[in-house]
C-alpha cells in the first residue's frame, strides 16, 4: 500500500528526548492507526521514535540554503518511496518545491505558525500564490487559518492540535505545586510568572513554584543573557528554575502540579502548554492570546500576561479556593477530551481522503 509521506522542517527532531511541539504531535498522529500507512521524513536523529515509520534525509549538493539542500534530499528520499500524498510542516518553500517535483501527488502544507511572520506567506500575494500552487492548506487553529486568508479568499481547512489522553501519567496525590511549562522566553511570559509568584508565594506559605524548560527544545539548550538575568530573579521570588525536561517528565509534573500558569504575551498558533495541563488535570491559568482561547474555552481563569498583580491574584484564587480548583481541574479534563489524538486522525484521515478523491480532477483528469 502507498503511503502518506510527512515532512518534518529541516531542525525538527523526531526523537523522544529532543523532539518539539511539531514532532510530538507529528510522532503522535503517526503512531495511530490510520486508513493510509505514513513515513516520517526528517533530520537524520541517532535514536529516533521506535514506534513510527522514520526516513532520515540526508540533504543534498544542491546550490543554496539549508532548506533548498534538505528540500532537494527529501526529493531524493520521495522517490524512493512513492508516495501517494505528501504533508510538509511549516515549511511552504519545502511544499512548493516538492510540488513542482511531484506533479502528479497532491501536496499539503500544515501550517503551526503564523503565516505572516513566515518567509514566503508574509503578504497576501504570496499566501494567494502558495494556495494556488499545492493541493492543500491546513492549519493547527482558526486563529492561524484568519491570518492565512486575510486579504485573499480562498478554502483553508483546520486541523486542532491533538494528545494522546493514553499517555497522561497517574502520579497519585496531587502537590500545592505552581507550574510553568515550556520555552522559558519573553515571549512565553516566564518573567511574568516569576515576578507573580513572588507577590503570591508569601501569603501561600505550603505551596511551591517550579519552570520547567529552558530556552529551546533538547539537553543542549543555551544560557542565553535573558535566562542568566531571569534566575536570580526566579531565586529571589521562590521559583524553583528545573532546566529542559523530556516531554514524559513534563507531563508528569503537570500531573502533580495543582495549577498550570500559561502567561504567553504573542498570539499562540494554539497553545499545546495549556491544552497538556488540562489533559494532566491541573488547573489552568492563561493569557488569551492568539489561539490560546479556542483550546481551553471556559476551562481557565484568563489574565492579563502583562500584569503580574493581576496573574498573582489568580494564583492566590486556586490555591486558596481547594472547591474552584477541582471544578476548573475538571473541565479541563472534560475539555481535554475533545482533542484526543483518535479524533484528531479520524479529521485527518477525512481530509487525505478528500484531497486524494479531488486531486485527478484538479490535474485535468477524470475521477
């Protein structure tokens, strides 16, 4: 049988311990069963995932960048392969190339991140020119297919991020622990999250704070000039700075954690942080930027990412409040519910069905 080739962006590992946000649910999605078998092309990775069909990409001689040599290796690796569909992530260069060297197989581009800030979509043209040139576009929320489609028209479908509800850990009793997860960035909010438990920390005398992450995904993230100035900071408020953990510690922390604070200042393509927390049954604290609201609907305490009064009192609410804070627990947990990764593949499954039913015609061809 065919199969369904995924392509990971050219620095996107597919392994269990640097893996980010795009392999995971790369990894995720392919590990399920499916009506059509897929292989994951990628970055060529020591140990990768043992539980998914894997091709390393080894780039090509081509003249140019990173991206034009490994767009030319995955050409090479397709050939091998013959794929009957092809679904590039977040690369519409790597798309666009692949399309034109495989005319005859449909090509998605699955968008993660907003198109505007990408080389290639910044302006309406060029996302109208991408649009016409491959069989697809999917992306990880409505707010990312809106800034896709702004100033063009066009058929963009969404595919919602996913979790796989069967990997939750169950770590028993749950700890007075306040928790931020993730890149530990400006953009993220971590300096937000620190100064707000160091306002709320004094007056909760039996909780604790922790982040956990570090400037990148993987054992090698660098102590960049912003993580070195934020710990004394963290040391000074109480907060507990853990360093980058693999995803199965990270969500078992999540399980022991009573509240999750996701204070993200940029418009989040999705916000897989928050939607992790409520699968884990944390109580949920989070800004409302970007697609952060379609994920956790009215399943958190929203707050102000800029104010850490403000993100501070909602702390203090939780911890303070044991009955408020199983409800909210709770429906995350229901919230959580309509993610799951067998949801997610069965969508996904329906729209590889509808590209590969349209695509003869879109050639010229009878169905």
């Amino acid at each position: 049988m065919r199969k369904v080739a995924i392509i990971l962006p050219p620095r996107e590992s597919f392994a269990p311990d640097s893996a980010g946000a795009i392999g995971l649910l790369v990894h995720r999605l392919a590990r399920h069963p499916a009506a059509l078998p897929s292989v994951v092309l990628g970055p060529p990775i020591a140990r990768p995932f043992a539980d998914a069909a894997f091709e390393p990409v080894t780039p090509s001689w081509f003249p140019g960048n990173l991206a034009r040599r490994y767009a030319g290796g995955v050409a090479a690796a397709l050939r091998r392969i013959g794929p009957a569909a092809i679904e590039v992530h977040n690369r519409p260069d790597v798309a666009i190339f692949l399309a034109g060297r495989f005319p005859g197989v449909p090509v998605r581009l699955l968008l993660h991140n907003d198109p505007q800030g990408m080389r290639g979509l910044k302006s309406a043209g060029e996302r109208a020119g991408v649009l016409a040139r491959i069989a697809a576009v999917t992306t990880v929320s409505q707010h990312i297919c809106r800034r896709f489609l702004e100033g063009i028209t066009g058929e963009v479908s969404v595919l919602p991020n996913c979790i796989d509800l069967a990997d939750i850990p169950d770590v028993g009793a749950r700890e007075h622990l306040i928790l931020f997860a993730g890149r530990v960035v400006s953009d993220k909010g971590a300096d937000s999250f620190v100064t707000a438990c160091g306002l709320a920390l004094p007056g909760l005398p039996d909780w604790r704070a922790e982040i956990i992450g570090a400037d990148r995904f993987g054992p090698d993230s660098p102590e960049t000039p912003w993580l070195a100035a934020l710990r004394p900071r963290a040391a000074a408020a109480g907060v507990a700075m853990l360093g980058y953990r693999r995803h199965g510690e990270v969500l078992a922390a999540m399980a022991r954690a009573a509240i999750v604070v996701v204070p993200s200042r940029w418009d989040e393509p999705f916000g897989l942080t928050a939607l992790e927390a409520m699968a884990c049954g944390a109580a949920l604290v989070a800004s409302a930027r970007g697609g952060l609201p379609e994920v956790f609907g009215e399943a958190a305490l929203v707050i102000d990412p800029e104010n850490p009064a403000d993100i501070a009192a909602a702390i203090t609410a939780l911890a303070t409040n044991p009955a408020r804070r199983a409800a909210l627990a709770e429906a995350g947990r229901v919230r959580a519910r309509s993610f799951d990764v067998a949801i997610a593949a069965a969508r996904l499954d329906a729209l590889r069905s509808d590209v590969l039913a349209a695509w003869p015609k879109r050639q010229g061809h009878p169905i």
